[in-house]
C-alpha cells in the first residue's frame, strides 16, 4: 500500500470508530495498533452503528491471522467479518 492509500484508509476508519460507543471505539483502535504493531497489516472498518459495540471489517493486507489473534488477546469477539466488543 502506498503512503496515500493508508492516509485514507485511516481516515476512513477514524470515522467507523467514531459512531461507536467510545468504550468499544477505544478497544478497536487497541486492536488496529497492535495488528499494526506486528509488521505492515491492515483492515477497514465499515457499518458501525452509533454508539454500538460492533463494526464489519475487511482484511486488507498483510496476516490475516492478526485479527483474530489480537483480537482474541483484547477479548473482543472476532468473526470472518465483523469486530464486536464485550458489553453489559
């Protein structure tokens, strides 16, 4: 991915992130970080509600494996596409 294109796709997901319960928004971006953390992987978030504890996410490159296993480790519930966190 060029530098252009992971500008905008972090912009992208800033406003997914955005809409969701700000709890849940912090425990996404904790998720992005670390998947970014373990070398170059990318996903973009999409259909997140306002002020709701799930979004869909598309893996974009690098380990797929990364959402799952970050994921996992933050106790957020991974599916094939969506990120949903724990809430009472």
């Amino acid at each position: 991915m060029t530098q252009q294109e992971i500008d905008q796709l972090f912009n992208a997901n800033v406003l997914e992130i955005d809409k969701l319960n700000t709890a849940s928004g912090s425990m996404i971006i904790a998720l992005i970080q670390g998947i970014e953390s373990n070398g170059p992987a990318y996903i973009r978030l999409s259909g997140a509600v306002n002020e709701g504890h799930r979004v869909n996410y598309e893996h974009i490159s690098g380990d797929a494996s990364l959402v799952s296993r970050v994921g996992g480790s933050l106790g957020l519930i991974i599916t094939d596409n969506s990120i949903e966190t724990r809430h009472a």
